[in-house]
C-alpha cells in the first residue's frame, strides 16, 4: 500500500476500500437469496427477508460497486443510501416484530458505511489529481 504524506492512505487505496465494501455486502447478500431461494429456508426468507427482490439488489449493488471504483461519487453515494435505509428498514422490523427479526443486520450495515464514507474523500482527492 503507497503511503502520502503524513502516513495518510493513498486516496485510491481508500476508493478500493469502498468499492470493496459494496461488493462485500452484495456478495453476501446475493448468497443469502440464492440460498434461501433454493433451501425455502422459513428463517432466511421470513426473518432476514432475504428472496428475488433482495439478490436484485444485490446485483444493484454490484454494479454501483463497479461504478464507484471507477470514481463515480453518484455511485458511492446510491450504494451508501440503498445500505443506510435498508439498514433503517432491519431496525424497524426488530422492533416491530418484538424480537422475532434479528437486529445484528443493522449494525453489519451500518459498518460498512465507513470505509465508503472514505470514498467519498478520495474521490474528490483523485479529481483533482491528475491520473
């Protein structure tokens, strides 16, 4: 990894980070569907909501994924919305459904937001370098 000024990442090394974490979450969750497509799992598909409209996203969020490795901000920052309000949509579930849905989602989610606020930055850093 290059290092600049002041031991600060590079910004392309922070861009690669958030492309990554996109694609880390619709990896994951394009796996979850096809499982629970597959197995007819009650707990996948109920609890986690996992299914069609899900792995669509996931396919979504893999192409924002592309899209903000090659410096698309208006990519990094749909792929950060879809996240936060479905991170949003896991929480409400939990509660309303008293328990029944698991709320470690949310916090996976939200986790990943990080690294793509990141990206943000470095996008504007690499703008203005020249490539």
């Amino acid at each position: 990894m290059q290092l600049a000024a002041k031991n600060k990442p590079h910004p392309a090394s922070e861009l690669a980070s958030a492309s990554r974490a996109v694609y880390a979450v619709a990896g994951v969750v394009a796996l979850g569907s096809v499982a629970a497509l597959l197995l007819r799992a009650p707990y996948l598909e109920v609890a986690m909501g996992l299914g069609w409209v899900t792995l669509v996203l996931s396919l979504v969020l893999a192409v924002l994924g592309y899209l903000s490795s090659r410096r698309s901000m208006v990519a990094l920052v749909a792929a950060m919305a879809i996240l936060g309000l479905w991170a949003c949509l896991f929480a409400a579930r939990a509660v309303s459904s008293q328990g029944k849905t698991p709320i470690f989602p949310t916090w996976v989610l939200l986790a990943t937001l990080l690294p793509m606020s990141k990206g943000i930055t470095a996008i504007k850093a690499l703008g203005s370098e020249p490539s």
